[in-house]
C-alpha cells in the first residue's frame, strides 16, 4: 500500500518494521537527516587549564573529571581564560557559587 500510494499515513510501527527489514533507519525512509549522538564529545583541554588541573593534583586536591571537562567548557563573550590564575578564579568563583564540590 505504501508503494502504490494507497497509504500516506503509516504508523511508527510499521516505519520501524520496514526500517528493520530494509537496515536503515526511520530518518533514511523520510529523507531526514541522520542525527549522531555521541556519548562524551571530544573537548579540548587548553594548555593552561592542563597546568592548573596539575597544580591542584600536587596541591592534594585534584580535579573530577566532570570539574576538568565543565571548566574546559567554560567560555564569557566568546573567550576562555587564559593563565592558571585565570583558572583558579573560575574554579573558586564555581565552587563558592554552587555550594563546594560533591
């Protein structure tokens, strides 16, 4: 029916069963384009986020992750910090802010 134009409409049932058959997605049978999720983005650690990360790690209070990945995120009006105090400013203004780390 959908080959010969009798049907319009199909349900999402039956756009996922053909999907199945045909290996491709619902997006391939509409012509939309194909949306890519990705599970952790690539992001890029600037230099002097990179030094100010190592110098809390000799401190004895090294950064999470999520700390490092949030602060190489961080941008105002298109820019970054750019020196290590920079970094630490982020750092303290962040944790003051929202209540210390978890």
């Amino acid at each position: 029916m959908l080959e010969s134009g009798d049907m319009t409409n199909p349900s999402l049932d039956k756009l996922f069963k053909i999907s199945e058959a045909l290996e491709c997605t619902i997006a391939d049978l509409a012509g939309e384009p194909k949306t890519v999720v990705r599970e952790d983005p690539p992001w890029e650690i600037p230099d002097s986020l990179r030094e100010f990360a190592k110098r809390k790690k000799r401190e004895g209070d090294p950064l999470k992750d999520e700390e490092l990945k949030s602060l190489a995120h961080m941008q105002y009006r298109g820019k970054r910090p750019q020196t290590i105090e920079d970094w630490a400013y982020v750092y303290e203004f962040l944790k003051r802010t929202f209540g210390g780390r978890k």
